[in-house]
C-alpha cells in the first residue's frame, strides 16, 4: 500500500459491534472479564486500550515497522526508551538536537549513571571517536532543530557498526522520511507535531522492527504507564487521515517561504534543506521525499531584540512553541526551545541570538509571504 492508502486505512477497522467507520472513544479503564482470565484481549486502559490500539498500528504502518507505541507525549516515549538502558551505559547523540531532549539526557538521564556524548553527526567520524564497549544507542535527529542540519542516516548506521540507532523523525514525519528503511533501529516521533498536525494533542511514538526491544519498551509502556488516553488517540487518527494532503502543502509552503526570505535584504542565512547549496542537500534528497516546511533563517543585525522586534510584527505567523501544525507558528529558540542548553553549547552548533524559526502551515502561501514582508519592512 502507499502513503496516501496507508494514512486513511492502517489500523482502523469499522467497529465490529456497530459497523462504525472511525474506531471509537473507548473511554474505559477497565473490560470485563466473563470468567478470571477469560477477556477479549483488553484487561486495564494502561496494558492495552482499543483507541491506542488501532493509533498504535497505523504510525507502525506509517514508518513501515512492526510495533508501534504510543505515549503521553514525546518526552515520555524518550524517556521510554532511556529506561530500556542500563547506568554505565553511554549513548551518542546529535548535537544539535531539541532543547527537551537534551534536559532530558543531561538532567535525568545522566542522574540515573548513563553517560551522553554530544557529537556533530554530519560528519560520521564524530561517531567512531566516541563508540566504545559500553556505547548502547545513537541518538540522531534529523532535519535537525532548528538549524535543519541533514544527517545521513545510512551512514550513521553503518558507523554505529552494530550499536542500536534511534532516530527522532518528528521534523520530518513519516510522510517525508522513514528512518526504518535507512537501516534505523527505532523512529520517535512526538506526534503533537505533524502526524497529529492540529496543535490540539501532545503525544508521542515509537516504531520498530526488533522485537526483543519492542517486548521491553512494551514492559516500560505498561510498567511506567506514560500512555495517552483514548481521547487524544482518537484526535490523532483523525488528523493521520490528512497527513500526506497536510505535508504536500507543507513542503509547497516551505519551499516558497524559504525562496521569498533568501532574497531579502533584511535576511542574512536561510537554512532549508532543499537549496541545492545547502551543506547536505544530495543527502536531503536521498533520504527524504520533500524539503518540509520548517526553516529558519538570520537576521543581519544579530541582536536579540532585533529578532524579538520582528516577531512581534508578524500577524499570521503566530508566536508560539510548537510545530507541524496547519497554521503557520514562528519561534526564537534562543530564548524560547533552546533556552535550556547554555549559550556556548548552543552557539556551538550555530543557534544564534538572532535565528528564527519557522513552521509553515498550510495557508495560501501569497498570504503568508506578504505577512514576511510587511514585518521585515
Ligand atoms: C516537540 C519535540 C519533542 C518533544 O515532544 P513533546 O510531544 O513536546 O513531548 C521531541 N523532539 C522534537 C524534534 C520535537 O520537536
């Protein structure tokens, strides 16, 4: 099946008591059993729910992997998957990487004796330096927030030379990229993003084919319980159904937004993975399908208030965190997504006082260039 099949059909299945087409709420924390042990399947909302259920198979099917997982957002997921991971164990991640997991793998990772190594993985040799005995996991994002750095995922996986490799596909969305047929281990995705697409749900998910690992994430799911309710995976397999419209525009929108601001005199860089000049734009085009609609770009005078200044001039790019919604959302992660990693550390891998980032949505893209240009006028 393709995307466009998958995104309306995977895992959803007409109600078998009602013949409904969209799986129901099932609002429940538990199912009755006609005897003990004697159930359908389903014994308490953590273990297993039907709602997350037929979530859960349609983002598998989405990545084309076997097992998916759902959680209560993407942090939860990651943390998931931290807790597969033994103290004295060490993980190689990109450095470039969302502000959220980087507090999570300094501040509550490395509390529990696991020890991260931050590398920039553009140039895979960063990765060899740092791999030892004790190496458990390569952590990659990319595009890479917010400075949509492209890394080679075939690549990666061949340095990792056997150690699991993890990929935070959440910029991308599956619609784009499938770490999974690159050779990836597992793909993470906070769904709050693009797959859920409507800025109205956080949530977050894991895919994978290996199945000792699915079993002990499985465990963490249950044992830890950060699951989503039914509810919010109900909003999800909704907003799934549009994903592949949703991205096509998307990355319709990206590509005249980031073409528009290139040209302007106020604009000093602009990183989109789809210039041909940008540094690793056959890799972009290998691995991905499209370009997508986040960039982000500098300003010439690299104040802090001059950022500030012109965001608050925008009217239809809204100020906000957030992304891979269907409105067109701006944010200065200096201050706001990656105001958590010190300012060396961030300077380091380019996020400058002056970057702004941004979400297109998919609005009419003459509407949302003409907000760009009255606010750098
Ligand atoms: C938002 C985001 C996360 C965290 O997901 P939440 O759903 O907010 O917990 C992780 N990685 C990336 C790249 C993100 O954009």
């Amino acid at each position: 099946m393709k995307f466009g099949t998958k995104a309306i059909h995977a895992g959803v299945e007409p109600d078998p008591s009602t013949g409904a087409i969209m799986t129901p709420i099932f609002q429940t924390s538990t199912y009755i059993q006609d005897g003990v042990g004697n159930h359908k399947g389903f014994e308490y909302s953590r273990t297993q729910n039907p709602t997350r259920k037929a979530l859960e198979e349609s983002i598998a099917a989405l990545e084309n992997g076997q097992f998916g997982l759902c959680f209560g957002s993407g942090m939860a997921a990651i943390d998931t998957v931290l807790k597969t991971l033994d103290p004295g164990d060490e993980v190689i991640s990109t450095n470039d990487l969302y502000g959220g997991s980087y507090r999570l793998f300094t501040k509550v990772g490395e509390k529990f004796g696991i020890k991260f190594h931050f590398v920039d993985m553009r140039d895979v040799n960063n990765i060899s330096t740092h791999l030892n005995d004790r190496t458990k996991l390569i952590w990659v994002e990319t595009p890479t927030n917010p400075m949509l750095s492209i890394v080679d995922i075939r690549a990666v996986v061949k340095a990792a030379k056997g150690v699991r490799v993890a990929v935070d596909n959440t910029f991308a969305s599956p619609y784009l990229q499938n770490p999974l047929d690159l050779g990836a281990d597992l793909v993470m995705h906070s769904v709050t993003k693009f797959i859920g697409g409507h800025s109205d749900v956080v949530m977050g998910a894991l895919v994978l084919n290996d199945s000792a690992w699915a079993e002990a994430l499985y465990f963490m799911q249950n044992s830890a319980g950060a699951i989503c309710g039914p509810q919010d995976a109900f909003l999800v397999l909704r907003g799934i159904k549009t994903l592949h419209l949703r991205m096509r525009q998307h990355s319709m929108n990206g590509k005249a937004v980031a073409h528009f601001l290139r040209t302007h005199p106020a604009v000093d860089t602009v990183y989109w993975p789809g210039f041909e000049d940008h540094h690793n734009h056959e890799i972009a085009k290998a691995q991905m399908r499209d370009f997508g609609g986040m960039l982000s770009f500098t300003l010439k005078d690299n104040r802090m208030e001059a950022a500030h200044a012109l965001l608050e001039k925008f009217r239809l790019f809204t100020l906000a965190e957030s992304l891979g919604g269907v409105e067109s959302l701006c944010s200065h992660p200096a201050s706001m997504t990656h105001a958590s990693i010190p300012k060396e550390e961030r300077e380091k891998s380019g996020v400058k006082d002056a970057l702004i980032r941004l979400s297109t949505g998919v609005e009419d893209v003459e509407d949302l260039i003409a907000d760009l240009q009255q606010a750098l006028r």
